[in-house]
C-alpha cells in the first residue's frame, strides 16, 4: 500500500512533464535524482547511507536522465507509427 501510493505522488509527476525535462541542466537533474533516491530509500526502508542500487533494480525503475530519455523515445516511436495522440 504505501509503495503504491508513493509511486503514484512522486513518480507518476515525473512522468507528467517528460518532454519539459528534457535538457535539464545537471544541477536540477541531480535534485530530480535526490528525490527518486529518497523515494527508494523509503520504500525499501534502507538507511541514507546504505547504497541503493539494488532496490532500484528490484522496483525496476531507470535513472532520472535514463527515464527522460526512454520516455521521449516512446513518444517519437508512436508519432512516427501513428499511434500516438
């Protein structure tokens, strides 16, 4: 229950603005990357300096810039194959 409702206050906003997070400078993106770590660092019940790594591939989520990227992907596939909106 509480990991489904972080996923859908924290990531699912990340996935709202994908295309105006695109060309993000560094220092924002690395803000973006805090809360994400934060995020897993809560749903996993870890300590803020155990790594997290491995709770992040066992949510299967993708790196900040990694997401943006994937996503802005998705969306040119499905302009160019008309199944876009």
């Amino acid at each position: 229950m509480y990991q489904s409702l972080v996923v859908a206050l924290v990531l699912l906003r990340r996935d709202y603005g994908n295309a105006t997070l695109a060309g993000l400078l560094a220092c924002l993106l690395n803000h973006l990357q805090s809360v994400l770590n934060a995020t897993a660092r809560s749903i996993a019940a870890l300590r803020r300096l155990k790594h997290i790594a491995d709770a992040v591939v066992s949510f299967h989520w993708l790196r900040a810039l990694e997401h943006i990227k994937f996503k802005l992907a998705v969306t040119v596939y499905r302009a160019l194959h008309g199944t876009a909106p």
